[in-house]
C-alpha cells in the first residue's frame, strides 16, 4: 500500500502564531519612540538652558571688569547694576520673580525662563547663581522654580586694577 502524499505549506495555528510574534515584537519596537523623542527633547532643553547660561555668565563677567572703583566692589547692588548691564533684557535682574520668557537665540522664537542672583561672598568676590529653563510656560514662584531649572554658578572676583 503506498503511503499518503505529505502535504507542503503551513497550517493556521502555525501562521497565527507567527502573526501574534512579529506583532508583539512591533509593538515592543513602537513603544520605545516616544521615549526616545521625550531624551532629544530632553537633551535640547539642556543645551538651549546651558548655551543661555554661558551667554548671561559670560556677559556678566565681562560686565564686572568694568568695575574699577575699589568702593563700587562693596555694594552688592551697584556690582548687579553693572554686571547685568548688557545681559539683553531688563527683566534679568530679578532676585526673586522668574524672569522672562526672553527669546533665545533672538530671532528663533524659543523662549527661555530664568532667575538670577548675585551675592556677596566677602571681599571683592561675589557669587552669581542663575536658574534658567526652556520654555514659555512653567512655575513662576521661586521655590518650585529652582526645583526644576537646571543652575548654573560662577564666582566674580576683584583683584584691583592691573
């Protein structure tokens, strides 16, 4: 008696199965996207609040150089004056209300939140810590602000005139 022909192909429960595995595996793929455009929108918000930061710090030490009055150095709010004199904004020069939202870079319509402070530390040196964050919406209040801003911080100093 000959044997039965065997039959080629795949049976329904072999192609579902596949389905259901190439399906999961989609799935899986998929799901990572949206983390992985929150981390690029993550990383853009740092480099814009680091580019604002090296910007308002580095026009802030530029500014102090011009101090060259010994006494000026004593008064913390004529040391601000000066300091933040070029910054670009007026509202830089809050100690306690976030300031902003300021547009930067000018002219590519993202916007920037900051708060800024500079203190005394003793003897012609003096502390500017500045809080920025991306953004034209968030916490106005000073305490949940900082809580969520990247800071950045230098230190001014006055050695007297060379």
């Amino acid at each position: 008696m000959p044997l039965p022909e065997r039959k080629h192909g795949f049976s329904l429960i072999e192609i579902n199965l596949a389905i259901f595995v190439v399906a999961i595996g989609m799935l899986t793929l998929f799901s990572l996207f949206p983390t992985g455009m929150k981390q690029v929108e993550t990383a853009h918000e740092d480099t814009q609040a680091a580019l604002f930061a090296d910007y308002v710090l580095n026009t802030i030490r530029a500014n102090t150089i011009a101090i060259t009055n010994p006494a000026d150095w004593a008064d913390p709010g004529q040391v601000r004056q000066v300091a933040v004199a070029d910054v670009g904004t007026e509202d830089v020069a809050h100690d306690d209300a976030v300031g902003g939202p300021v547009e930067f870079p000018v002219g590519s319509g993202l916007q920037m939140r900051y708060l800024l402070n500079i203190n005394s530390a003793g003897s012609g040196v003096y502390a500017a810590t500045l809080w920025c964050k991306s953004g034209e919406y968030g916490a106005t209040k000073r305490d949940t602000f900082e809580e969520t801003a990247s800071k950045f911080y230098t230190k001014l100093f006055y050695s007297g005139m060379p």
